[in-house]
C-alpha cells in the first residue's frame, strides 16, 4: 500500500509539472512611458497632423517669366469630393486663379472658418494641384464669412485673418492694411507682361436693397431676392479701392485680367452682381473708357453656372467677362442660366476656365471646360 502511494503521488507531481508548462506566460507588461517620451510622441503626433494642415504652396515664377495658360473656378465645397481638381491638373495650369468661395464658412454649422480650410487641405486632388500651381484668390461671401455679406458682416475680421493664413502671398501685395484683400501682381516683361488685378467687392461693399414685396411664391417661382439702388450714396468698392484700381490700369501691360467675384456684365439675373450698385457698374465702364482698356479680360464666379458674357461701350470696344462657378456645385433650381449679354446659354453643371494666351497673335483663347475637360464654351480674345 506504502508503495502505491508513493506511485500515486509521483503520477501527480507529473501531472502538475506537465500542467504548469503547458500554460502560456503572460506578456510582461512594459514599463511606463516617461514623461518626456509621452511628450515626444504628443510632438510628432502635432508634426504630423500640421504638416497635413499646413499646405505646401508653389511660389511664383520669376518676374520676367511670361505665362501662357492661366485656369480659373470658383466655388469650392470643402465637405463635397472635388475630382475636378485632377482635370484641371491634366491642363498644366502656370497659374490657378480662385474668385471665391474658396470654402463654404458662411452658415453656423460651419464655424469657425479656419476648421473649413483645414478640410479643403486634406482633399488630395486639391492638395496635388497646390503643390504644383501658384495660386492667386479673392473672397466671396461663403469664405467671407456670411451669406451676402458686406462691409457689416460681423466675422470680418476672422475671415480676413484666415484667408491671408490660407493665401499667404497676399501679406506682400495687398496694399490695404483695414482689412480689404485687394491686390495686383505682373508677370512677363514688356510685350509679354500679363497684369492680374484681383478686387475686392466684400470688405467695403454697402448693405444689399432687399426685395421686401416678393411673396413666398414668387420666391420659389422666379426668385428676386435684390433690387438695384437708386442713389449715390451706395458703394460696391471704397474710394480707396476705386483710387487703387485706376493706378493698377495705368501700369504698362500688354493684356490684363481682372478678377471679381460677382458678375460685373450680366445683369438681367436678380442675385448679387454689379447691377445691384449700377452707379459702380458704369462708373468700372467710364474708368476702363477713360484709360483706353482695350486689353482687359474680367473673370468672375459666385453663380453656381458659366456664361460668356460680352458688352460694348462706345468709344472703347467690346470688353469679355467669363464666368466659371462651381468647381464641385453645379446650378440649383431657380438658378437662371441666360442672360442677353451671354454669347450663349449658360453652362449649369461643374466647371472650369482655361485662358491659353499666344504672346506673338495676341489673342487669348478663352474657355470653359467640364469635368471631363471638354470646352463647353469658348471665345477668342484680341488685346
């Protein structure tokens, strides 16, 4: 009996031997990080996320390079994919030049602005194109900070602290420091010089004449939100603008583009445009006419559409406005695509503007492009 014990037990010291190392060992548990470790991995996380926010930018070419091909759109949505980009990449743009609502920051749900153009930094078609492209924008109302917004709006200040962030070339062209963003910069030298002018009709603009007598269902019919003011006393651009502009058109340059984001031609529409300020629109007239602007292409955006639109002024010629709108938001019901200053109907889904300038026939061929980059409208320009 003795011996069947001790064999008993010699079985189960076995057992529990082979038990034992058949169970797996618990990880060992790594050491704390240090304090300085934990922070070393805080900084390259923030290295990290900001080398996403803080967007490469092409600088522009030297002052005696002359430019040939020059795209433009306007109305971006930085919460809608934007494969457009990737179109416009395939043109080989020398320069990009954006009229506004570069990001829509203009409703509540879309504060603060700087969080909307840190969205638009992360679209990668949009990033590769900014790699690669200089770029030179204006504002509108949906990057100005307020739907319609003018010289009251009360997000003026942050608008203007983040557009200079986001656009940083303009800290060395703008040449008004209260808050206005209008600028100009010539690139080429002498029969190859182009002089883009960018305005500004936001900063200083007067408050809009709503139309109080519209009915609801006259609204949803045939919307009429504006109507034109009547005296003198209203402003589209400031006197300082106004001063700045007629010295920018006294500067040597072969052709000229000037950059607006609400139409200065069409005027039979009842959105914003110059013909809400008609005293401004033909005072433009008058100053183009008096300075013999021969040479001036005007480009614009805001109206979720495109059109060719022409005017003659007598004692001058025939100036062209090309508007191109919008990158990713094509036209909403009750968007009005004609117009009698339109070469031919308005273009309703998403596009872009080509401008291919040849130096040696001065002419520039102007261009409105799908997104499929077909030429949707076109228009050859003498200057």
């Amino acid at each position: 009996m003795k011996n069947l014990t001790l064999i008993i037990a010699a079985l189960v010291s076995v057992l529990i031997a082979t038990s034992c190392q058949s169970q797996p060992q618990a990880p060992a548990t790594p050491p704390p990080l240090s304090s300085n470790q934990v922070l070393n991995n805080s900084v390259k996380s923030e290295k990290k996320r900001q080398a996403e926010l803080d967007l490469p930018f092409r600088g522009f070419p030297p002052s005696d390079q002359s430019l040939q091909t020059i795209a433009f759109g306007s109305c971006a949505d930085q919460d809608q994919p934007q494969p457009i980009w990737a179109t416009i990449e395939k043109t080989q743009p020398e320069l990009m030049i954006m009229l506004g609502d570069n990001v829509y920051a203009s409703s509540p749900k879309q504060k603060p602005i700087s969080e909307q153009y840190n969205k638009m930094k992360v679209i990668p078609e949009y990033r590769a194109v900014r790699e690669k492209v200089p770029f030179m924008a204006t504002w509108d109302d949906h990057d100005y900070g307020q739907n319609d917004g003018g010289e009251t709006n009360p997000e003026r200040d942050d608008a203007y602290q983040q557009f200079v962030k986001n656009w940083p070339y303009v800290r060395y062209l703008i040449p008004d420091k209260n808050g206005a963003i209008y600028h100009s910069k010539i690139f080429g030298e002498k029969k190859t010089s182009l002089q883009v002018i960018m305005l500004d009709t936001r900063a200083n603009r007067s408050d809009l004449k709503k139309n109080e007598s519209q009915t609801e269902e006259e609204k949803q019919m045939q919307p009429k939100p504006y109507l034109p003011h009547t005296t003198n006393d209203k402003h589209l651009l400031s006197e300082a603008q106004w001063n700045w502009l007629e010295g920018e058109l006294k500067k040597p340059a072969a052709f000229r583009i000037i950059g607006t984001s609400i139409q200065l031609i069409a005027n039979d529409h009842h959105f914003e445009k110059w013909g809400n300020f008609p005293n401004e629109r033909e005072r433009m007239f008058r100053l183009l006419k008096k300075h013999k602007i021969k040479n001036a292409l005007f480009i614009s955006g805001d109206r979720h559409m495109s059109a060719i639109a022409k005017k003659d002024i007598t004692g001058l010629g025939t100036i062209y406005e090309a508007t191109s709108s919008g990158l990713n938001k094509p036209a909403r019901p009750g968007n009005n695509l004609s117009d009698q200053s339109y070469l031919t109907e308005g273009y309703g889904l998403v596009n872009f503007g080509l401008i291919q300038i040849n130096w040696a026939e001065r002419t520039a061929k102007v261009e409105i492009r799908s997104l499929a980059n077909d030429p949707v409208q076109t228009v050859d320009v003498k200057f």
